[in-house]
C-alpha cells in the first residue's frame, strides 16, 4: 500500500470518528440539558408550594396571635354605635303600662275637719279614700224626727282626731288642690273608722263596702236616731 493512500485512509477513519463522537456529545449534551430543564421544570412548582404554604401558614400564626381589634365605627354614620353595641333597655310588656312609684306614708299636722270625709291644710285637701264624704248640711230622720247628721259626722270626726297630726300617703307634700288618699290617726284608717261608724256611706267599688252595710243594719251613725236624744 501507498503511503499517501494510507494517510488519507487515517485521516478519512479520524474525520468519521470525530464526527461519531461530536453527534454522540451533541445527543448526550441534549438530553443532559432536557433532563435538566426537566428537573429544574419540576423542582420549580414544588418549591413554589412549599414556599407558599410557608407563607400562609405564617399568616396564620401571626394572625392567631395578635389581640382582636374592636370593630371600626362605618363613616358613612357618623362614628354612631351599632344596635348590637347599644345596651337594650328593658320593655313594657305588651298590653301592660308602668307602674307609677309608691306612694309615702306623710305626716301632716293639726288637719283641718271640713267635713266627714274631707280634711283641709289651708287650700289644698284630702279626700279620704274609699269613702264618699258626708256634706255638713246633710240632715237625717224621718219627718218630725229629722236632725243635723252631716254637722254632727263632721264633730265625731273632728272629736277623734284632737288637732292630732295624721299619716297619709302621698307622692309628694306639695300636692295642689284636692287628692284622694288614705290617711290614718296612728294605726286606725280614718275611712274605715267613719264607714264602721255610719257616719259616711263606701263608695262604688270600695273595700269598705261591706262594714258600711253593716253599720247600716246596725242603725249606727247616719242611719239612727239623733244622739243628742240619747
């Protein structure tokens, strides 16, 4: 064999070879990049997630541990509370209306007697309650036997009391003209006194209604007989 023709046979075979070995680089170099976009490709949204779950699990935590705000007060109302924040204040039951305070026991002194049934403290007056009051001008008996029995129901009053000073109940001690109240002379009701006696009738519905239908069979004060006779 001619040298020159082995040479080039050399150099023919070194060419092919190195053509072999660039196209194996460059089919290996292709596949190492891919699978390394691959894996970065892959490596990528799982570090992504678990940077995100880190994140809201910190916002969490720092969530849970700061103290809870008061609500802010809306501007469009003027800073104005609420209904949850206003305090409720109780209610009136339907159909039921509040009751008005209790009323006192007064002491009043030396009252004055205007008839059985009526005391006066200058302008103003008491109407005892229960009662109706016996006009002084009332007069009783039957024709030939009549008598003063409205001025003598006003002396038997005023002969129990003795310019003593009586408890009444009253919402205040500066009342004005005429008040309907109890009012007693120690631990003795004035109205019950004078219905027990006879000298003043119960009035419409009163709890005194049936000591005063006593009295009246009994023929005591307005329904007797004149006691000056006795």
């Amino acid at each position: 064999m001619r040298p020159a023709a082995f040479i080039t046979g050399i150099t023919g075979m070194a060419v092919v070879a190195g053509l072999l070995l660039a196209g194996e680089a460059r089919l290996g170099g292709g596949t190492a990049g891919e699978e390394t976009t691959t894996a970065a490709a892959d490596a990528a949204p799982k570090a992504g997630k678990r940077a995100a779950i880190s994140d809201d699990r910190a916002e969490m935590i720092a969530r849970s541990a700061e103290p809870t705000a008061p609500p802010s007060p809306d501007p469009g109302d003027g800073g104005a509370p609420k209904p949850a924040d206003v305090p409720q204040q109780a209610e009136t039951p339907a159909g039921e209306t509040a009751r008005p305070a209790a009323k006192k026991a007064v002491e009043l002194a030396r009252p004055m007697v205007e008839n059985a049934g009526i005391l006066s403290f200058g302008e103003r007056r008491l109407l005892l309650a229960g009662i109706v009051p016996t006009p002084v001008d009332r007069i009783c008996g039957p024709a030939g036997r009549q008598w003063p029995c409205g001025m003598m129901a006003k002396t038997a009053l005023r002969l129990l009391l003795r310019n003593r000073s009586v408890s009444c109940d009253l919402d205040t001690v500066e009342w004005k003209e005429t008040v309907t109240t109890a009012c007693r002379l120690g631990t003795e009701d004035l109205g019950a006194w004078l219905a027990e006696n006879g000298w003043a009738e119960a009035a419409v519905g009163s709890p005194l209604t049936e000591i005063a239908e006593t009295a009246r069979q009994a023929g005591k004060g307005l329904h007797g007989d004149d006691p000056r006779r006795n």
